[in-house]
C-alpha cells in the first residue's frame, strides 16, 4: 500500500513538472510571436499544398492501391497526428539528447531527483506540434465523416490505441537509435535510415509486394505505423495486425529502456561542463 | 590585374570547398541509403497507380509508366545538387554576426556563396557517378536511348536549373535580415518549391491550366524542364525557348537579389561577432 501510495506521488509530481515544461515552453514562445505565427502560416500551406496534391491525382484516378478519397484524407490527418504528437512530446528532446551525451550535460539531468530517461524525452515540448494534431484531427473527422465506417465507436477507440502505438513505435525506435551514442561518436548518418522509412509510413502499405508488407509489419512496424491505424477506422483490417502493432509498440518501450540502462552504466561524462 | 586577382581568390574558394566535401566523402553516401528506400516507395507508388489505379500515359501528359520512373530517379539526383543548407548558412552568418567577418574581407559575400556552391556541387556531382550508375543498373532503364545531343541539352539545362535555384535560395535567405528566425520560411519554401518544380511528382499531375499558369513562375525551370529535356520530351524551339526562359528567370532574379542586398545590408547592424 505504502509503496503504491509512493508510486502515485511520484507520478503526481512528474505531471506537476510537466505542467511546469509547458508553462515555461508558452513563455518562450510568447516571446516569439512572430515566429510561432509564421510557423503556423508555413504548416497550415504546407498541409493546404498536400491535399490540393492530393486532390489533383484524385482527378485522374479513382482510388490509390484501393484508398478512395476519403479514405487517403484520412490516413493523411492520421499521419500529420502521429507526427505532430511526436514533435509536440519528444522529437526535439530526443533528438538534443545526442548533443547533452557528447558534452556531457547530461550529468546535470542524472543528479536531478527525477527519472532520467522521461527528463531527457519530455523535458522541452513543442507548441508548433500542435497545430499539426489539430489539422489532422480535423482530416480524420473530414475523412472518417464520408466512409462506411463513421460513427462506430468501437472503431474509433481502437484507432486511439493504434495511434498511441505507433507514437510509442516512434518514439523508441529514435530514441533507441540516439542512444548509441553512448558508444558512437557520430550517429546522425543513422537518422536518414528512419527518414527514408517516415517515406515509406507517408504511403499506404498496400502499394508495396505483399512480402515487403509483412516484412515492414514484423520487424520495421514504423514503416505500416500510419497504415495500420487508418485501416482501422475507415477500412478493413485485420485484427491480428492491430494486436501485433500493440504488442511490437510494448516490446520496443522495454528495449528502449534497457538500451537506455544499458547506456548509462557506460556513460563517462567526458568534457562535461558541470 | 585586380579582377584576375579577385577571380582567383573565388577560384582559391571553391577548391576549398571542394577539398572539404572530398573530407566527407563517406559520409556523402550515407543518404544515399534512405534514398534507395524514398526510391523504391516512388516505384512502387507510381507503379500501382499505373497498373492498379487505372493511370496512363495520355492521363499524365505522354509519361509512360518507364518514363514517370526515369523522372523520378533524375529528379532524385539532381535534388541533390540543389543548395539546401543555402538559407540556414546565411541566417547563421546574420544572426551570429558571422557576417561582419564576411564583409570586411576584400571579397564579395555573395561572390564567396557562388564559389562554395560550384566547388560543392562538382565534387557532389562526381561522388554521385558510381550511384546513378548503381541505380541505373537495378532500375535497368534509365536513359537507355540518349542521344549525345539530348545529354548535352540536358547537361546545360541542368546548369541553368542550378544556377536559378541557387539564386531564388539566395533572395529567400536575404529575408533572414528582417526575419530572425528563418527555420519556417526555409521549410515552407522547400515544400512549395519542391512540389510547384515538379520534384515531388511530375507536373502532369495538375490540371492543364495550373500546368500554364506555373509556366510563369520560376519553378518549373527549376526542375521538371531540365529533366524533361534529359528524358527527350523536350526537343527543338521548345527547347531553345525553355533555355531562354531560364536564363530570362536568372537574369531577373539576379538582379533582384543584388537590388535585396544592397538594402538589407544598408540596415543591417552587425552585433556580436
């Protein structure tokens, strides 16, 4: 009971910090109007530019690999929404934590009274990002809205869950990957790999060989991270695929704890500043 | 004597340039990885619109489904030549007071940008040879009936597309004087250029009328000209007529770019350094 109650006030004040992290985020920001406004300008024209796209192929095909219009809107609004909860929560942490290694300012986040691995991934989010989750929210209404499927409540919880799944598939497989810079001095070379995977999520999975499908599913699910979850609310879908997507998104968390564990028992703290 | 001296020191810049990039040149294939990836979803994309989608040639302006991916793959490389850390140099260089050192060297600062871009580029474009030679051999088709006249059209609109990228890049990143923070300025400019010059797709994709009203904007000169010359769809007074209006474009906005300068750097107050 005592250590429960002792989990729960832990838990407390990490929302207590957070709450902090956004409040001092909107003070920055504040500060920057002028560029807070302009980066909404540019990811509202730049979503604008993808749906005219979007719309104009739909001029001279009626489906894309068996997506109708409705249906590609939405996996559209369901990528901008995997995306923007990325770059809102953690892309920016994550990616400044190969920096904080190399320096060594990661030792004045392991003297704080505070799980280090949520410090370093939360510690700094991103207002801009949620534009982007408003937008594509708003896509997925607009696509959901002229399908078969719009209304069922059952569809739409289990795409909740796919969506939190592939944010988690996300989050641990850069983390995992920036985290071997414990060991490796240069690691950017890496990020193109998940780049040219992002391209891959960007599309249906149906336009790819069955083989590579299943292959991209099994091992690489953040190639089929935004697939997955569209099927689930506007199309058909196998519920095996959605079980494994959860299953795979729970097994990267761990082995993105351990690779973390792992890297701090060899971090040396060379040229820190502290 | 002075202008042969100053030729040299521009020249001196870009083997500089080149000698760094030659530093990195391991590295230099790194993308190249991803790129295979980007690559493969183009093909397959394009393939099931064309197979599955009911695409044709006629729907995208005469592109064959070979033709479409032969465009894509050249547009893949030449995307690589273009300046892509441009503005973000540049709004380093003016935020940090990086360009008060600049200025006060008996060189132009925009003279130097040129000379590290063309010394970057060739080397870029000779590390690039065994890769597009890579592809070629597992796309199997690309370019398979060029001419020596087409590659040479090719070549020199390729040199004009450069030229005009290189100079729209500079005029976007001479707004980093008014602006502070270019990051966004630099992506929207990025995507609309990207897709408005036919790199994301070709630029049959848009309805007849689009396709003219963009004829009047720089971007389609930027891209989707050059490599439609390279595939041979473009040929004779066409073709004379594009160059033309490529250099037209470069002429205009060269000149642009200097008239910007010469403001911004009449407001400009070089703090820090």
């Amino acid at each position: 009971m005592r250590s429960l109650y002792i989990y729960l006030q832990s838990f407390a004040h990490r929302w207590r910090l957070y709450a902090l992290f956004w409040g001092l985020v909107l003070q920055r920001e504040m500060s920057f109007r002028a560029n807070f406004l302009s980066m909404l300008v540019a990811n509202i024209s730049v979503l604008f530019t993808t749906l005219v796209s979007t719309l104009f192929f739909f001029l001279k095909v009626n489906n894309l690999a068996g997506w109708t219009f409705p249906e590609m809107i939405a996996f559209l609004g369901t990528f901008q929404i995997i995306d923007g909860i990325w770059m809102t929560f953690a892309f920016f942490n994550v990616m400044s934590l190969q920096q904080m290694i190399r320096n060594g300012s990661l030792d004045s986040v392991l003297l704080k009274p505070v799980d280090s691995q949520w410090w370093v991934s939360f510690w700094k989010p991103n207002v801009g990002g949620i534009v982007d989750i408003l937008i594509g929210m708003c896509l997925v209404c607009y696509g959901w809205s002229h399908t078969s499927t719009f209304g069922s409540a059952y569809r739409l919880c289990a795409y909740v869950v796919e969506v939190m799944a592939s944010v988690v598939i996300w989050y641990s497989l850069n983390f995992i990957i920036t985290c071997l810079a414990f060991w490796f001095t240069q690691i950017g070379d890496l990020f193109d790999l998940t780049s040219g995977l992002y391209d891959v999520a960007q599309r249906p999975d149906n336009l790819y060989a069955v083989w590579v499908r299943k292959f991209l599913l099994f091992l690489i699910p953040l190639g089929v991270s935004v697939s997955v979850p569209s099927r689930v609310l506007v199309s058909h879908f196998q519920i095996i695929d959605s079980f494994w997507m959860i299953f795979i998104a729970g097994i990267h968390l761990v082995i993105c704890r351990v690779v973390w564990l792992y890297g701090l028992r060899n971090y040396s703290s060379t040229g820190s500043t502290l | 004597m002075t202008v042969l001296t100053s030729l040299k020191a521009y020249l001196r810049l870009g083997l500089l340039s080149m000698q760094s990039q030659l530093q990195y040149r391991f590295r230099f294939y790194f993308p190249f990885i991803s790129g295979a990836i980007w690559l493969a979803v183009q093909v397959s994309l394009w393939t099931s619109l064309y197979d599955k989608s009911g695409l044709n040639a006629a729907k995208m302006g005469g592109l064959s489904l070979s033709k479409v991916i032969d465009y894509v793959i050249l547009t893949y490389f030449i995307s690589k030549l273009y300046p892509s850390t441009l503005i973000e140099d540049v709004s380093n260089d003016v935020r940090n007071g990086k360009l008060n050192f600049y200025l006060t060297r008996p060189m132009s600062y925009l003279g130097r940008l040129l000379s590290e871009f063309v010394g970057n580029k060739i080397i870029s474009l000779i590390l690039m040879l065994p890769v597009i030679i890579l592809f070629s051999l597992i796309g199997g088709s690309l370019l398979p009936d060029e001419t020596a006249r087409q590659v040479f059209a090719g070549i020199i609109a390729l040199a004009e597309s450069l030229c005009l990228a290189f100079v729209w890049n500079l005029i976007i990143s001479i707004f980093s004087f008014w602006i502070q923070e270019t990051s966004s300025l630099s992506f929207w400019n990025s995507f609309i250029s990207q897709i408005l010059s036919g790199q994301t797709f070709p630029l049959s994709v848009f309805p007849a009328q689009f396709q003219v009203i963009l004829e009047f904007t720089p971007f389609p000169w930027m891209n989707s000209f050059c490599v439609l010359v390279f595939l041979g769809e473009i040929h004779g007074l066409k073709l004379w007529e594009g160059l033309f209006v490529t250099f037209g474009w470069i002429t205009v906005l060269t000149c642009l770019t200097l008239l910007l300068w010469k403001t911004a750097i009449r407001r400009y107050s070089g703090v820090g350094g």
